[in-house]
C-alpha cells in the first residue's frame, strides 16, 4: 500500500507541525486542532487496517479458488469432467441416495485386443491403449457423456446423467458415429504400421435403471444397475456375430430416426433374454441415399413379409457388394432354411 496514504500522511505531518510551532492564537483555538487532528489520525489508522484486512480477504480468497481449481483439476482425471463439475459444485453430491431415471448406455469393445497384447512389447500396448482410450474419452465428454467405467479396451457410457439430457438418444448416437470414424482409422493408420488392431463394436440400447453411488463410504462409484446396462454390453457383443460395428435398439433409434442413417438388423433375441428386441445398424451420413442401401431395405423387407424372393435379394445384393458382413449373414441364415426376422444369437 506504498504511496495509496501519502495525501494523509502529509495532512498529519504538517498538522504535528503546526501543532509543535505554537502558531495558534489561544488555548482553545489549539485545542480544537489537536482535536480534530487526533480523530482525523484515528481514522486514518482505521482505514489503513482495513485496507490491509481486505488485502489480506482478496489474497486468501485468490489461494482458495487456485486450490479449488486444481481439486477439479484433479478430479477431471479420475472422473468425466460434467461429473466432476457436480461432484465440485455440491458437497454433498456423493451422499445422496440413489434415483431411479431414464438413460441411455453406450459400450464399446475393441475386437481382438487380448490377442494383441500377448504379441506386442509393453511400451507399444501402452502407448497405443493410452492414445486410442484418450481420443474415445474425449470424443464422449465432446458429447456430453459420462464415462461410467474403462474396463481395460471396454468404455462404458451414460448420458442422461448426473444432469438430465432431453437429447441423450441423440447425443448417445452422434457420439457412436464420431467414435467410429476416429476408431476405424486409428485402426487403418496401425494396420499399415505392421499393428494388426481390431475394429471397435460399439452398442447403444437406452431405459430405466437405478443410479447412484454404489462405492459405499470409502470408495466413490458412481455407475447405474439395471436390465438396460446389460442390454447395451449385449448388443456391443452382438456385432461380432453379425459383422456390424454398432448396433442401437429402437429404444434409441425411435427417438431421432429422422436425423441418422440407419438399416434394420432384425429382431434379436440376446442371451440371457426371454423376449426379443428390434436392432438397427447405425451408419454413416455418407450411406444415406445409396443404392446399396435401398436395396438392403427391400431385401430385408421381403424377409420380414415372409417371401420367398428374399434369398434371391440377398443373393443378389450379396454379389453386387461382398464386403457387406451383414448382407452376407442374412443370406446365410436365409440359406439354412431360417425365415422372419427374429434371430436368436448364440451364447459368446
């Protein structure tokens, strides 16, 4: 506070001064300015404390904030940032009991990955996990998803949650088509590398489930229970058998069909299930409009009307197209004498 009291500490010095000289004419007459002299330098060392008071508030305040943002900081590597932000923003977030909500689940898989680590030299795996798991994590926060768990390759996401999203179906599929275009060349850029990694499957499947902290008191875990969860991780497994990267139930695909690319798989009865749910293969804007597509859709049309000519649609579609996995698995059931639509997956 150098130089912020030197008009004061003038008026004092030179009130002192004329005080000492005794250029007063009376007694009273310089009663009156020792008086006012004495107030004014009292309030003029209440001034000065407060000043310093308030420094010293600003200061603290100042290393209360930089404390507070490397807490979030720190919490932002441990847990997705919307999650963090609630965890920072209400102290008692991690106390409070479970809910019962509506959520949308994203899974994803990294085909052929244990077989790549018992290949490769530590240092690689480490380096390609770690650039491969911090393009996905960012790819979800970009979304607004909650990375719920990182299971070794395996991410595990909610949207709707902590904070409730009207988009969250939306969200969940935007942010599957930007995972799998980062995915598939990442995998391309490896491949030509001599880095034999798989492709990512991805499943997205959305309903009720209970949602929480599920760590007790010592161990924080805030992640969701419920038959939804488990459906997601089935539908994620379930491309392998049909040769699709992501597969979204119409419990999602329903909620913004109009804004995505998407063809029918079927009616999938997944293990552990009694009763079958519609499944549709998500792709991207570029295959909107293409005659490939037209002709899955009345292909896949004729199987669900129960015609005859559905093999013969595969078939052709099959020839005109070879690299389309699930054409090729239609007609392969199809060939095994299965009919409809339904399709029961076997166990993995």
């Amino acid at each position: 506070m150098s130089g912020l009291f030197e008009v004061e500490e003038k008026v004092i010095t030179d009130a002192e001064r004329r005080i000492e000289s005794g250029e007063f004419q009376g007694d009273d007459a310089r009663q009156v300015f020792e008086s006012l002299t004495k107030e004014y330098k009292k309030l003029y060392k209440t001034t000065r404390r407060i000043m310093r008071l308030s420094d010293r508030n600003e200061r603290e305040l100042q290393r209360l904030n930089q404390v507070a943002e490397r807490a979030a900081s720190t919490l932002s590597r441990y847990f997705s940032p919307n999650l963090a932000n609630a965890i920072t923003r209400d102290r008692d977030f991690s106390e409070q009991s479970g809910e019962r909500r509506d959520l949308t689940f994203l899974f994803t898989d990294l085909a052929g990955f244990t077989t790549l680590v018992e290949q490769l030299d530590p240092k690689t795996i480490v380096r390609v996990l770690n650039e491969y798991l911090d393009n996905l994590t960012q790819i979800v926060y970009r979304h607004g998803g909650t990375t719920e768990k990182i299971v070794g390759d395996a991410v595990h996401v909610i949207f709707g949650a902590p904070e409730e999203q009207s988009d969250q179906e939306h969200r969940a599929l935007a942010c599957a088509l930007a995972i799998d275009e980062f995915a598939e060349q990442f995998r391309l850029n490896l491949n030509a590398n001599g880095i034999g990694l798989g492709s990512t499957r991805i499943g997205i499947h959305a309903g009720p489930a209970m949602l929480g902290n599920f760590g007790g008191k010592i161990f924080f875990d805030y992640t969701a229970h419920g038959d939804a969860i488990n459906t997601a991780a089935r539908l994620e497994n379930a491309n392998r058998f049909l040769g699709t990267r992501i597969c979204a139930s119409d419990a999602v695909v329903n909620c913004c069909s109009q804004s995505f690319v998407t063809r029918p798989i079927g009616s999938l009865l997944l293990a552990g299930k009694t009763e079958s749910i519609a499944v549709h293969e998500l792709l991207p804007d570029s295959a909107k409009g293409s005659d490939w597509l037209a002709a899955y859709h009345s292909a896949w049309q004729m199987v669900a009307d129960g015609r005859d000519e559905a093999r013969q649609a595969f078939a052709a579609l099959v020839s005109n197209r070879v690299d389309d996995p699930l054409a090729v698995f239609h007609l392969v059931r199809l060939l095994a004498g299965e009919t409809g639509i339904e399709i029961v997956l076997p166990k993995a």
